[in-house]
C-alpha cells in the first residue's frame, strides 16, 4: 500500500512539473542564405519541435534538416547532400538554452518582452555558444517566443564553392518562432 501511495505520488508531481513546460511540434525555423547573386538559398522549416519552460527559462527546439523546404527541389537536393549539411549524417539542427533575463518576462501578464537567450547550437554535429536576443509575447494563456540571429556557415564546417563565389551568404540569417498554447 506504501509503494502504491508513493509511486502516486512521484506520477502526480512529475505530472505537476512537466504541465509547467509548454511545447510545440510547429515552431518555425527560417533559414535565408540570399546573396544578391541569387536568391534562391532560402527555406522554411514548419514541423520544429520547440519547448520552453517559463519557471526556469530553458528554451529548446530541435529541426529537421530534411524537413526544410526551399522553392528549388535541386537546392533543396544540395541542402541535403554531404557537401553542404549531409541529411543523412547529422539529421537535426538543436539548440538547447536559456533565457538569461527570465524576471524581465512576465508570463502571467499580457505583453511583449524582450529576452535575452544564451545558449547552444548544433549544427552538422558541430555545437557552438549562441548569444541572441528575442521576444516573447504573452496573450492569455498563449506564449509566442521569437528570435533571429546568423551564424557563420565555416564556424560549423560548411564550406562550398558556392559559399566561395558569393552564391550563397557566408552568415545567413536564420529565425526562429513557436507558437505554445
């Protein structure tokens, strides 16, 4: 009887904290790599897996790379390949962080906050520290988390003659946004 009580009482707690977190599987992660050579290197990502944690404020998402779509189906083909984020090698995008001024954000009241998120990314199996800055809106019980940033495409191994010759943006800009309910 004292192993069932307990075992209760472990599943109502854990329960009690993981109902603090709030999650999504369509947070949004675009990636734009536009030169003004070409503006073909640009891609949306709808199928993100995103997490937040008002009480603590870790941050995640997680994409998949073959999940990203551009208008090209060839540029999509090279995206994937093994000279550029090899797919089928290293197959998700993460990022795992902080929002380092959590009092600024109010999430019991409606509003924007700025944020400010600390954290880190792993991109073609290489993990780098990730410093940006974001927003949060509270309407309700709805959370919406924002954040844009670029990253240097050399600094997680990428490098292609297309980087080179200017057809592809060195530090494209990636943005990210869930929506938690």
């Amino acid at each position: 009887m004292k192993k069932t009580i307990c075992m209760l009482a472990i599943v109502f707690v854990s329960g009690a904290l993981f109902a603090q977190k709030k999650t999504t599987t369509s947070a949004t992660v675009a990636f734009d790599a536009t030169t003004n050579l070409d503006a073909l290197p640009k891609a949306d990502n709808k199928t993100v897996v995103a997490a937040l944690d008002p009480k603590s404020g870790m941050i995640a998402f997680e994409a998949i790379v073959k999940s990203f779509s551009f208008k090209n189906p060839m540029m999509q083909d090279h995206f994937n390949s093994d000279k550029w984020l090899d797919s089928d090698k290293f197959p998700t995008v993460v990022f795992k962080g902080k929002i380092t001024n959590l009092k600024a954000v109010d999430f019991k009241k409606d509003g924007t906050y700025l944020t400010e998120v600390k954290g880190d990314l792993t991109i073609h199996g290489i993990t780098k520290p990730l410093n940006t800055t974001g927003s949060v809106v509270v309407t309700g019980k709805a959370i919406s988390a924002t954040a844009a940033f670029t990253i240097k495409v050399n600094d997680y191994g990428i490098i292609n003659k297309a980087i080179d010759n200017g057809k592809v943006a060195k530090e494209p800009k990636i943005t990210i946004t869930a929506d938690f309910k």
